[in-house]
C-alpha cells in the first residue's frame, strides 16, 4: 500500500459514497461550466442587439474654431475651414483595423439642408443598410427606399408639411418620392429627410464626401479604446473619440448578465464543497481505526493528510470530467432553448475541460482539507482502543 493506492482501494470498498460524492460535486461542476458558456454567449449576444440602439464611436475631421469679439461684445465661436471626409477611403480603412470582427456597423452621413418648395429644410445622407443596423428601433409608415430618389421623411417634418408616404415632390433639383415616414423617435430624426447618401452627395455636389461616421462596435471582447485607437492610426489627422455614455451603458447591461449567471453557479459550487466537506468529515470519524493503525505501521502526520486529500483529488478530477461533459451539453441546449447565439453554439474545448479537472480537484482538495488535517492530528495510541 502507499499513498496513491490508498485512496483507490478506499474509493472502490465504499464506491456507493464515492459516487455519490462525485455525482454531487460534479452537479456543482455541470452548472458551473453551463452557467459560464451561457453568459458567455448571452453576454455577446445582448451586446449585439444593443447595437441596434445607436452608434458608439464617432469619427469626424478636426473642427478649426475661432473665437470672435467685438467691441468687447463676445460674437461666439466662429467654425471655419470646414472638412469633409472621403467616404470610400474613410469607411474602408475603419474596416481593415486588426479588430474588424467587433465592428458591427459602419455609418457614413452628410447633413445639410436643401430647398423644398418655399423653405429650406435638413437633409441627411445615409447608408439605409448601416443606418438600419445601429437603430433596429425604427418604425416605418411605408417601406425603406430602394431607389436613389426615394427618401424617409421624420414625423414632425412629414406632418408640418401635409406629406405622406407616396407623394412626390421637388427636393432642391431633384425629384424624389417619399417610399416611408418614420414613427415618432423623440430625436433629431422626425425633424429631418433622410435620402440616400449618393443622392445627398447629389444635391449638395459633394461627391463621395461625408460630414461624419458613426461606428457601432462590439466592446465585450476587447477595451473599446483599442478600437478607437486602432481607428485613429488608420485614419491620422480625423478626431476618433468614444462614446462613453453610450458604452458605459452597454457594457453595464453586458457584465451585470454575465456576473448574475455566475454568482449562480458559484453558490451551487460552494454548496457542493460543504456536502464534500462534511462528508470527509464524517468519514474521518468512521475511520478513526484505520488512522490509527496506518500511524502505527510508521506513516507520517502528513502521509496521513496527503491519503484524505488525494481522496479529494481523485473524487474532484473525477466530477470535474464529467462536468466539464455535461455542463457542454447543457449549456449548448440552455442556449438553443433561449435562441440567444443564433448560428453560434458552445465549443467543445479539450483545454478548458482540462481546466475544469485541475480546477476541481483543486476545490475539492481545499474542502477536505479540514478533515484530512483533523485526521492526521489523531493520536494512534487512542485510535486503536476502539479496535
């Protein structure tokens, strides 16, 4: 007998506890790795959907101010040499950072205003497709323009003007048809035409050219400020900035999820470390004899600690095996239950199922390790009365 084989023997003359302990703590294990594929998914898929709620990073030329004074009356902050950006070059090299996979949407505009009828009214250029990604709360009365001359018309706008979807009408020098009118948002968007960028660029002979652009980016999986770094080397001389409301509150929304489903799963997996705390307690007590003669026989204090808490170990690696399975499987089927990674599931990872066995038999180690040092403070001499 020696300290690897003890423990084996033990397992296999009380294999009903053995099992069971296992079973309870691999519980704690499936749940605990479940739980984390769950909010990992979850987590990344709120975030998506989040997108649909407005951009995040904003990308604009440097604006040149002056300050203006007169008589020693302040006029305010002149804006001169007024930029615009080359839409092409701007939105391709947004697309080429190393962290492409986390930009969601890109979202090119140019706004100015343009003659309708009697008034000037505000125009603004848009991506329809882009522009649909980043703010999915749309509502519309009609449809989306499909064709160049077709544009959106904000609710305020549309009924100030006695327009509806279907009508035409003369938009600077072009003729355009109003293919929708949006619901009420309560933004700048019921106040303003929305018409195609190409068309835009059109009207105000800005060709290829935009005021500004807005990126939705996906900031779970890296620092939101490597995006907006990684953005401003592409595009030296443009004011790149974050917007820290807008991604505070996302990530808020994100982490909360995430640390809820695994607080979960940390109690269920402290619960298992007391049932398999108590058990080896009890077991100590059953076993005061055979403590007392494997003392007798010339094993150590800590020979006798090193048997208990390799019993831990091997009933540890062992629900941690199974848990790392199971919790897979479950956590893939929780997931396709809530339809929450659409085309993306749970991977089955070698190393994390690895990670979970050392990680278990590591906490089950640590739940034994009371009995396993009240076991070996056991005076032999009194142990062996009871024989």
């Amino acid at each position: 007998m020696n300290l690897l084989t003890i423990p084996l023997r033990c397992a296999r003359r009380k294999w009903p506890r053995f099992v069971l302990l296992t079973l309870v703590f691999a519980l704690g294990a499936t749940s605990m790795v479940a739980l984390w594929h769950v909010s990992r998914v979850v987590g990344d898929s709120l975030e998506r959907k989040l997108t649909a709620f407005g951009a995040n990073i904003l990308v604009s030329p440097k604006a040149e101010t002056l300050a203006v004074s007169y008589g020693g009356v302040s006029l305010g902050n002149l804006l001169y040499e007024v930029r615009h950006l080359d839409e092409a070059a701007t939105v391709s090299a947004i697309r080429s950072i190393p962290l492409s996979a986390n930009v969601a949407a890109v979202a090119p505009k140019l706004v100015g205003t343009a003659a309708l009828g009697a008034e000037q009214v505000p125009v603004v250029g848009v991506r329809f497709d882009q522009e649909q990604t980043i703010k999915k709360y749309w509502r519309i009365k009609g449809l989306f323009p499909t064709r160049e001359n077709e544009v959106v018309l904000g609710s305020a706008l549309a009924a100030r003007l006695g327009l509806d979807f279907g009508s035409a009408f003369r938009l600077g020098d072009e003729e355009v048809t109003v293919a929708g009118v949006l619901s009420p948002t309560g933004g700048d968007d019921d106040t303003v035409v929305l018409a195609d960028l190409t068309l835009a660029q059109r009207l105000f002979r800005l060709p290829g050219k935009v005021n500004f652009v807005e990126v939705s980016a996906l900031c779970a999986g890296c620092p939101i400020e490597d995006i907006v770094a990684q953005i401003g080397g592409k595009l030296p001389g443009l004011e790149v900035k974050a917007l820290r409301s807008v991604v505070e509150g996302r990530m808020a929304s994100v982490h909360f999820v995430q640390h809820l489903t695994l607080a979960v799963a940390l109690v269920i997996l402290v619960s298992a470390c007391a049932v398999v705390g108590f058990s080896m307690l009890s077991a100590v007590n059953e076993r005061k004899a055979e403590i007392g003669l494997l003392r007798s026989l010339g094993y150590s204090r800590a020979g006798v600690f090193a048997i208990f808490c390799s019993e831990a170990v091997l009933l540890g690696a062992a629900a941690g095996a199974i848990g790392a399975l199971a919790g897979w499987g479950v956590g893939r089927e929780v997931v396709r239950l809530l339809d929450a990674a659409g085309e993306v599931l749970p991977a089955f990872s070698p190393l994390e199922a690895l990670a979970v066995c050392l990680g278990m038999a590591l906490v089950a180690a640590l739940a034994a390790a009371y009995p396993a040092a009240k076991a070996a403070r056991i005076d032999p001499s009194a142990a062996l009365v009871s024989l």
